[in-house]
C-alpha cells in the first residue's frame, strides 16, 4: 500500500526577502540542483548555506556581500541548516 508523506519547507522567496543580488549570485553559481519546469524544488537549507559561503569570498560589491551574509544569518538562525526550502515559488 502507498503511504501518503508530508514536507514542510521555506520558501526562497522569504529566505531571500529583500536579497534579490544574493539570489542572482546563488542561482548564477551553478548550484548542484535543478529547477525550471518543476512544480517543487526542494533543496536543503544547508546547500544554499554552502553555496554562498563559498561565493560571499570572491564578492567585490558590499552591498551585495551584506545581502549574502543576511540570507546566511537567516538560514543559521531562523530556519536551520536541515529544513528544506522550495526554490520554485
């Protein structure tokens, strides 16, 4: 018998409220995930984590280096490193 499951998740949109250039920088690095003609993209908090800790180094903008760190504090603080967050909203 199939067994209906359940996810809970964050939506990108609200990870990344008011941090469009770390959005642009986090989807413009190639992140080991896809999207695009998906209904769902669940992606861990974690990754995103990762993915800017690694590009917040080569940012030259410091606005854009404040937005990254906002987002990264959000994530660390307010949702975890393990919840998962919908990058398709």
């Amino acid at each position: 018998m199939l067994e209906k499951k359940t996810c809970e998740f964050y939506e990108a949109s609200d990870v990344f409220e008011d941090c469009r250039e770390a959005f642009n920088r986090f989807t413009h690095s190639e992140p080991e995930c896809s999207w695009g003609d998906n209904h769902r993209t669940l992606v861990r908090a974690s990754l995103i984590y990762d993915v800017l800790d690694r590009i917040i180094d080569d940012e030259d903008d410091v606005d854009v280096e404040l937005e990254i760190e906002a987002v990264m504090v959000r994530i660390k603080e307010q949702i975890g490193l393990d919840s998962y967050v919908d990058l398709e909203n």
